[in-house]
C-alpha cells in the first residue's frame, strides 16, 4: 500500500495542510493589518490604557473621575456590566421560575397567563425590548421638577431613588441627590434582561420539572404531603440537575446580551470601549479588550458547569 | 480566532464571487483610480440636516455632500458622478484608512490627535464651528454655567464628549453625561426631557431645532465650549490627490471672493480680471499643475456655485437651519474664510 | 361545564381566591389596553388628531403614514414594488423549505436560483431595472435577507465544524472548538463591530467590501458556531453501532458520513435549528447599531425627523414587535410540530 493510501498518514496529512492554511491566513490578515498602519501611518499599541481618559462617565461603582487613566474607565465600563448582569440575573431567576412552576399549577388562568408571558416575551427581539422599555421610561415618567415622593421615594425622568437607612432622596437643582439612585438606563436595561431572560428560564425550569419521572409526585402525594411542598421538596431539587446547565448558559446568555446598553445609554463595558475607541482610534486594541473581558467570563461560567457537572455525577450514585 | 479569520477569508471570497457590490480596487493613485471608475467615493453622515441628508427618493444634499460634487465635477466633468458612502462616527476613519472611500467629507474635527495618528490629511475648513449647548427654554436658563447637576445627552464617537468634561472641569460643574450610540438617540432622550441639555457643534444644534415640532421652546446657550474646524478629510501618501481635494475647496472661496455665481459664470468668462480669468482657465492654463484640464475650477462652481452660494442654500438663509455666516465670511467681510491665491 | 370550571378555577379556596383576583386584575389591564389601544385610538394618518387623543388612546396613524419607509426603509419610492415581490419570492421559499416532501436536493438550487433572482430585483442594474445600491435597502426585506442567508449561509460551516469537533484528528478538534468556543463566548454585537469598523484594516490596501456583505458574513460567522452546536447534539445522539456498520461496509469517512450519520443527526435536530433561525432572525435587529436600516433603524428613519410623528414611537415600535412576533411565534410552533413528529418518528 502505497503511504497516500495509509488513512493514519492521512490524517496527518490533512491535519496538516488545515494548520498551515490557518496560518497561512493568520500571517496574510495581520501582514495586512501591519502593512495599512505603517502605511497611513496609524498608530497602535496599548500604551493608550495608562494615559488620562478625559471623559466623564454617568455613573460608575468605583469613583471615577474624568482625569483618571483608559484602564480605570475600562473598569467603570466593567463595574457597570457585572452590576447590572449580577442584579439581572438574581431577579431573572425568581421571575423565570415562578412562571415555570406556574405552568403546573391547577389553575388554568395562572397556567395560561405564565404561557402567554413565554410567548410573548420570547417572539421579540431583545434589543427592540429595551428600546420600548426605555422610551417608556422617558417619556412617561413626570420630570423631577414636578414630581412628588411616594413614601419617601421619588420615580421621575431621572431614575429611581431610594430612601437608605435614613438617608431621604431630596430634590437638588436639576436632579435628585441623596438615597440609593437607579438611573433611568440601568432601569430599563435591568427591565428588559430580566423579563427577556426569564421568559426562557420558565422554559427550562418547565421541561426540567417535566423530566423529573411522574412516579416521585404521586408517591410524595401518597405520602400525603401537599401539592406545593411536592413541588418545592420533591420536584424541584430532582429538575435541578437538568436546569442547571442550560441554566448557566442563559446566566452567560444575559451577561453578553447587557452589551445592547449602547442603545440606551447605559456606560457599560462595551460602551466606554466605544468611547475610547474614538478618542484614541486604536479600534483593534478597544475591541480585543472587549472581547478578551466577554471570553474570561465565558470560560470562567465553563469552569464552573465543569464543576458542577463533575459533582453532581458523584451524587448520583 | 484562528478558524475564524479563516472562515471569514473563505466565506467573504465565495460571497464576493457570486457578486455583490464590491468596488474596483483603488491602486495607490487615487486619481486615476478614480477616473478609471469614473466615480468619486465620497464618505458622508448618515443623517445630518443641512450638511449631508437624504431626501425619500434617495437624492443626497447638504454642503458635505456639495463638496463631493463640485470635486467630482472638477476632476470627472459631472456633478452627479459620486457613490455616496453613509458613515456612521465610528466608521469613518477606517473606512477612509482602507480606502473603501476615497474621500471623507463629513463634518470632522480638524485635531493635532486625528493628523497625527489616524493616517489621514485635513484638506481645509469647510466650516468654523464650536460645541454649544441646547436647552428648552422652561428650564429658564441663561448661561452653560448654571448647567450644574444636570445631565447632558450626546452622541458617542465624536470630540464632543471630552470638550464637555473639559468645561465641566474648568468650570467646576457636576455635569452628567448621557452617551447614546445614535444621534437620533441622543436628541430623542432630550426631547423627552431625560436630559436637561443636549450638546454637538453649533451647527448641528440649530439643525436639531429646525427639525424640532417646536423650534421656539428650545435655546442655544451662548457659550461655544471648543473650536470645532470641520473639514474633509484624505488618506496620506498620495499628494497629487491632496493637492486637487484642496484647490478645489480654495476654488470655490475664491469664486465667492471674486463674485463668481452659477449664474454669472458663463459671462465672466469674458472677464478682464486676471484673477477671475486664472480661476476660470480663460488665461493661463491652473488644471495641467494638478493633472486637471483648465476648465476644472469652472466645473466646480458650476455645479454648486461658490462657497457663499453652497453655505446660504444648505444652512443658511435659505434653509431651515438659519445660520449666520459669523466665521465663514470670506476674511474681507469680517470672517477667516481665506484661500490661498489661484496662481 | 360547571364540572370543568370547577376543576380548572375553583377546586379549592385558595385557588378560588387566585382567580377572583387574579382575573379581575386581567379584566382591569385588558379593558385598559382595549381603551387604548383600540377604543379611544386613531387610526387614520392624522396627526391633529393624534395630537388630541394623546394619551388616551393610541395613534395607529403613525403606522398607516408611515408604513412604507418602515417597511422598505430607504428604498426609492417608485420601485418598491422590487423588494416587495423579492420578499414575497423569499418567504414563499422559506414557506415551502418548511415542508418534508421537498426536501430534496433540488431544493438547495432552487435557494441557488431565488436568491439570484432576489439580488437582481433589489439590485438591479440589469433587464431595465434602475440600480439601487445596497446602502438603500432596508426594512423587512433586509431583515429576512440578513435571517435566511445567515442561516443559509451558517449551515455548511456548522456541519463542517460539528464534524471537526467530533473528529478523531486532535489538530482539526481542537481548531473547531476553538473557534466555536471563541465565538460563542463574545457577545454577537463586538462581531458586528470588528466586522463594520474593523475589517477594512485586515485586507489588503484598496480592497472594498460592501457594507452589507461584511455584516452578512458576521452574522453567517456567528450563527455558524451556534448552529455547530445544536448539530453536534445530533451526531452525537448517533448510536456507535451505526459508524461501526458503516465502516465494516467499508464506505470511507465522507461517505460514512453523507449517506449515513449526518441525515439521521439532522433529522433528529430540526427543531434545534429552526429555534436557530428564530435566534438568528431576532439577532437581526442589532445590525441596526451598525447602521444598516433593517426593520428596527427603519423606524428610526422614518420617525425620528418627522416632529409631527415622533411623540408616537411607541405605536411604531409596537407595529414592528407585532411583525417580529408573527414571523417568530409561527416558526416556533412549526418547530414544536416537527419536534412531535420527530418523537413519534421514533417510537416506531
């Protein structure tokens, strides 16, 4: 047999040919790259990130300041996406499994209200989901200047303000100063993820109670515990181990979705890299942070299912 | 990374063979790419009113995009010979680096920044303007100084953002700023009432309020926070090209210099004056040192008229937009419009 | 009746209480939207009356105005009659795409054949059409446009990378899941950046790459390693048995695979792809942050410089979500028939 015809030497062969034509690429599009910067004389390079950024940002979780560096804006942007992601997704899970454990319920009304909920929210996309959502919130929200507390609590054009531990919201000049602030595009980015993502949460929790064998609930029912208690002690803990994965992946789903905020003006991640990208016009650079910043949080989520899967495989014995 | 560029190779190499739309290469000459295609390139906004809009049957007009084609009409005979290329703020530089464009005429800041590192030459002013602010007039305000604790809406991609932070500091405000991706976004957050001001260059401040349901309740401020200089931009390396992208732009400040119109030009041609004579190539011979014929500066005016002429009709009186000529009066007339002679 | 309200409404207390509340709560909220949004609203292009109805009722007349620049975005008046027959062409195909019996492999040179014909009548330039490029297309048609190719487009490369990440070859396995892993691990809009601002860079000086097609292969880039995914799951619901038969029949790789493995896998996986195109058609919005006018910048561009119509946004957004939802919701019910069908497939 001739070598060609050896299938191991084959494989090799093609395997190869696939790395060298990778490569080929990779060499040709980064020697283009190089060629048009020298060229027109662009400049690269991330020496940018130590230098002062200039522009303010709205609102930011560690006091940043507009004289501060590229990276410190980067990590505002990047405060800004895990607060909303980290909030989204706490409120997301309780939303989406009430409306999954909702389609099991005897009454036809709350099953039928959590399958319209599904539908609806689920048919539309996302982003035109946050752009209504915070029309809403602009429009037809009362400007600060006439509107009144509720018990102490003020919901105006300029967001939501809180009362914290005493410390009341009060009226100052343009806006509103004191208590805990939510802006309007943190509200309607926060809206809009959550009712986004739990329509597909109710989805999963539904089909992973579904799996969970007819038998364990009419033997938990014979026992003569309660429709509810057969849910929340025998169902739900059996589901979990078929909710959690896909799960995770609507939890890492949510988080890159956040980076729709450019549309509505919320100063997350990809936002500020826009920014930058425009003061600096290293447009390489701001995008590979992007980028890198979305990776690590995907990879870490895997690590974690990874895990998670390798225990729950030992419980099972 | 590694599959993906190579995917994006192969799968953009197959999609472009089953043809598209995909330009002829431009070979390092500019212009005689060019010509070759018999078509100028030319980078504009997507939307701004009075210097690049688009009617609803598609036809573009504004004084960015009268630049292109008194440009077009010097170098190809024909006014209507330009592929108009919408560029949102974050395309534009990128587009001009790759030579998608061969020109980008789209109301840029002319800074040390932009010279220097993003590969491209300012060809001149087309437009002196300063960032401003606009506020409706209910919030009772007089000065950008009592602007303090307010939220100022923007778009992204622009200087505007630092020049707000700049002000902010110098004057020492509390001003938040509200950062949409789109303009139309920005406008719409403070038309709502979201923000308490909204801020661009002066000119597209009084653009914003033209186009507003109430022009009347809005004001602009006083106070100009920066110094915006727009102009057109080119790509660096190829001088022969930034030499007519720029006599083009002198011609027609010297057509408004030496009263040059679309309607008088065909009787000036008779003209004694040696200046006009030079401009309009009835003496001496201007075109051959740009590698044009000498009608290339009467083309020009004819197809848009002189500065004055393409400055009233877009944006000025004779536009919606109503903006005095201020800086962008020729310098004998009190402004610094002023061309190098045409000799 | 009685018998069935009680067991579904009324069975206990508790849930007796739940309904009470629970539907006059409905009955409140639907006899404000009906007062709103059908009652009390306008729905003729006027906007006088919009003006006074404001905030009482509705004002569908923003969408009878405005419907043609919402659905065709910038494309020239007079020859909306192109994208108009071009969508229709499109969507019949996709209709027909649907059904079993045509499954054939003729089926893919009539996609061949209609997106020919779809580029020449949005195009143009040749039997007598004016030319219209395609930074004037926009709307509904762009939006099925960027769906279906990308998913179109996406299938090829997703059957290639599945089988590359079940491959016995480390160097194509690795290469593959990389590349799917990459992909899926950013968020789709930074791929629609690096393609609209950034791809120019990578090519070499004077190459131009329309717009749109640069956006196109984002998406069909981006779908692809999702679709790999879903078709992975199929071939790996493969029963060993089935690659052993076929390779002691003695058929080599591709034919173990064309003839045998990949139709069973893609069987099974229907529905997998079809909640694909559905992700893949709602993805299509953001492209409108890159400034491509699709249905969701149509919008914009029809409403946002005209100040008698802009207070009623709100009405147009709703108009275009309808749309979204009636193309998403039919096609995620065709995929739970499939999805049925393929079950009982099965049991047999």
């Amino acid at each position: 047999m001739a070598f060609w015809r050896n299938q191991k030497t084959r494989g090799w062969l093609y395997q190869l040919a696939a790395l060298l034509l990778v490569a080929a690429c990779i060499v040709w599009l980064a020697d283009n790259t190089l060629e048009n910067m020298r060229n027109r004389g662009i400049q690269s390079g991330f020496d940018f990130l130590s230098q002062p950024a200039g522009f303010a940002i709205s609102e930011s979780l560690f006091g940043y300041e507009s004289t501060d560096t590229y990276w410190r804006a980067f990590l505002a942007g990047l405060g800004n996406t895990l607060k909303v992601a980290v909030v989204g997704i706490i409120l997301t899970t309780i939303l989406g499994v009430l409306l999954g454990v909702g389609r099991f319920s005897h009454n036809i009304l709350i099953r039928g209200l959590c399958l319209t909920y599904v539908e609806v929210f689920r048919n539309v996309p996302l982003l035109l989901q946050l752009l209504m959502w915070y029309l809403v919130c602009v429009e037809w929200l009362p400007n600060v200047r006439e509107a009144e507390p509720f018990l102490g609590i003020y919901l105006t054009k300029a967001g939501l303000a809180l009362p914290w531990f005493g410390d009341m919201p009060v009226k100052a000049g343009f806006g509103i100063k004191g208590g805990v602030n939510l802006s309007p595009e943190f509200f309607a980015l926060l809206l809009g993820l959550t009712i986004y993502t739990a329509s597909y949460i109710a989805e999963i929790v539904r089909s992973g109670i579904a799996s969970v064998p007819r038998g364990q609930r009419e033997a938990a029912l014979a026992l003569g515990l309660s429709r509810g208690q057969t849910m929340r002690l025998i169902q739900l803990p059996q589901a979990l181990r078929v909710i959690i994965p896909p799960l995770t992946n609507q939890y890492l789903n949510l988080t890159k979705n956040s980076s729709l905020a450019v549309a509505v003006g919320y100063p997350e991640l990809v936002s500020i890299a826009n920014t930058s990208l425009n003061q600096t016009g290293r447009a390489v650079e701001c995008i590979a942070v992007i980028m890198a910043v979305y990776l690590t949080l995907s990879l870490l989520t895997s690590a974690f299912m990874g895990w998670y899967n390798r225990r729950s495989a030992i419980k099972e014995r | 990374m590694l599959k993906n560029t190579l995917s994006r190779t192969i799968a953009s190499v197959a999609l472009c063979a089953t043809a598209v739309v995909s330009l002829p290469a431009h070979a390092g000459k500019t212009l005689d790419t060019i010509k070759s295609r018999d078509q100028l390139v030319c980078g504009v906004n997507v939307a701004l009113a009075g210097f690049s809009s688009t009617d609803s049957e598609g036809k573009w007009s504004g004084m960015d995009v009268d630049y292109c084609k008194a440009l077009a009409a010097s170098i190809l005979g024909d006014a209507n010979k330009v592929k108009y290329v919408p560029l949102n703020a974050q395309q534009r530089f990128t587009a001009l680096q790759s030579g998608e464009i061969d020109i980008l005429s789209r109301n840029t800041t002319w800074t040390l920044t932009r010279d220097a590192s993003l590969g491209a030459n300012f060809v001149g002013v087309m437009y002196y303007d300063g960032q401003g602010f606009m506020v409706k007039k209910e919030l009772k305000i007089a000065s950008a100084k009592e602007l303090n604790g307010a939220t100022v809406c923007t778009q992204s991609g622009t200087t505007t953002e630092k020049n707000l932070s700049d002000f902010a500091r110098a004057n020492k405000l509390d001003i938040k700023p509200l950062v949409f991706e789109k303009n139309e976004a920005a406008t719409g957050a403070y038309q709502s009432g979201r923000c308490q001001a909204y801020t661009t260059d002066a000119s597209g401040l009084a653009a914003e309020r033209s186009i507003s349901k109430t022009p009347d309740e809005h004001m602009i401020l006083p106070e100009i926070i920066s110094k915006e200089p727009l102009g057109p931009l080119v790509r660096r390396g190829d001088d022969e090209f930034f030499a007519i992208s720029k006599w083009v732009l002198n011609a027609l400040l010297e057509g408004e210099e030496y009263g040059l119109t679309q309607a008088n030009l065909d009787e000036k041609k008779s003209s004694d004056d040696p200046n006009i004579q030079r401009i309009l190539g009835t003496s001496e011979n201007m075109g051959t040192l740009l590698g044009l014929d000498k009608e290339w500066a009467y083309r020009a005016l004819k197809a848009t008229g002189n500065y004055g002429e393409i400055f009233e009709r877009n944006v000025g009186k004779d536009s919606p937009l109503k903006l005095e000529r201020g800086l962008n009066q020729p310098w004998n007339k009190g402004g610094i419009m002023y061309a190098p002679p045409i000799r | 009746m009685v018998t069935w309200l009680r067991a579904n409404l009324f069975n206990n207390v508790f849930n007796s209480a739940i309904t009470v509340l629970l539907g006059t709560l409905l009955l409140y909220v639907l006899s404000q939207v009906w007062g709103w949004g059908i009652s009390h609203a306008v729905w003729v292009a006027d906007a006088e009356q919009c003006n006074t109805a404001r905030g009482a009722g509705a004002c569908w007349g923003v969408v009878a105005e405005k419907y043609r620049i919402i659905i065709f975005g910038r494309y020239p008046f007079e020859a909306q009659w192109r994208p108009l027959l071009a969508t229709l062409l499109l969507m019949a195909l996709l209709l027909a795409s649907c059904v079993r019996l045509f499954w054939k492999p003729w089926l893919a040179a009539l996609w061949v054949g209609v997106l020919v014909v779809f580029f020449i009548l949005m195009h143009g330039g040749v039997l007598g059409l004016a030319t219209v490029t395609t930074d004037q297309w926009g709307g509904l048609p762009l939006t099925i446009l960027l769906a279906s190719l990308s998913v179109v487009g996406a299938f090829p490369l997703a059957v290639l990378l599945a089988l590359g990440r079940m491959s016995d070859l480390p160097v194509i396995r690795s290469l593959c899941t990389v590349y799917v892993e990459l992909i899926r691990g950013v968020p789709l809009i930074s791929v629609l950046f690096m393609a609209s601002f950034l791809f120019p860079l990578f090519m070499p000086v004077g190459t131009s790459i329309d717009v749109l097609l640069r956006v196109l292969v984002a998406m069909i880039l981006f779908a692809g390693a999702y679709l790999a995914e879903v078709i992975r799951g199929g071939l790996q619901a493969i029963p060993r048995g089935q690659y052993e038969a076929a390779a002691s029949l003695g058929l080599t790789y591709w034919q173990m695979q064309g003839k045998i493995i990949l139709p069973q896998a893609l069987a099974t996986v229907v529905p997998g792809i079809m909640n694909n195109f559905i992700s893949t058609f709602k993805d299509t919005s953001l492209v409108t942050i890159v400034s491509l006018y699709e249905l969701t910048g149509s919008l914009d561009l029809a409403v946002n410089s005209d100040p008698d119509w802009l207070p009623y946004k709100l009405e147009g957004y709703l108009f275009i979500a309808a749309i979204y939802f009636v193309f998403c919701f039919s096609l995620s019910r065709y995929s739970q028939w499939v999805e049925r069908q393929v079950s009982r497939g099965k049991v047999h």
